[in-house]
C-alpha cells in the first residue's frame, strides 16, 4: 500500500546539500515526491511510497546530512500521488 507524508525540517539545513541528500536518500528507498528550499529557511517536501519506506525516511530526517543540523521537524499526512521521481523543486 502507498502511502504519502508532508514533511517540513527547522534548523541548519539550507546551504548544507540537505534537498540534494533528501533525493539520494529517497531514491536509494524507492519514495517518489519532492523536496524543496521556503523562504524563511526551511525544507519541505512530499514522500510517497510503503510506511515502511517513509518510517526510513522520517528517521533519516531527523538529522539529515553530515553539516545540517535539525532543530524540529513536522510530519504530517498527504495525498498520495503518482509521481515518476523524487525531484527537486
């Protein structure tokens, strides 16, 4: 069963290769979706795949890559949808 979550990360994580490192992960765990840079400095983004998958992903977000540092982040429910990739926006 697919599935899909909105997730939104606070901290050190524009300037530090997090949206590039969010793809990787994603990809390397089989999620389609998307991962994108707001304003105010933080990252958010969709995932869809197994909750198995997206439990891999939420674990990994909580800390991102090796210079981020994650002060909060937000997860919450979405509409699945089909997406061909995990891309950046």
């Amino acid at each position: 069963m697919r599935t899909a979550i909105h997730f939104q990360v606070t901290g050190r994580v524009q300037g530090v290769y997090f949206r590039a490192s969010t793809q990787a992960k994603a990809r390397d765990l089989g999620l389609t979706g998307w991962v994108c840079n707001l304003p105010d400095g933080q990252v958010e983004g969709v995932a869809c795949g197994s909750p198995k998958q997206l439990d891999q992903l939420v674990a990994w977000l909580h800390q991102g890559p090796p210079q981020a540092q994650v002060t909060h982040l937000e997860i919450a429910p979405a509409e699945a949808e089909d997406w061909a990739d995990f891309e950046i926006r």
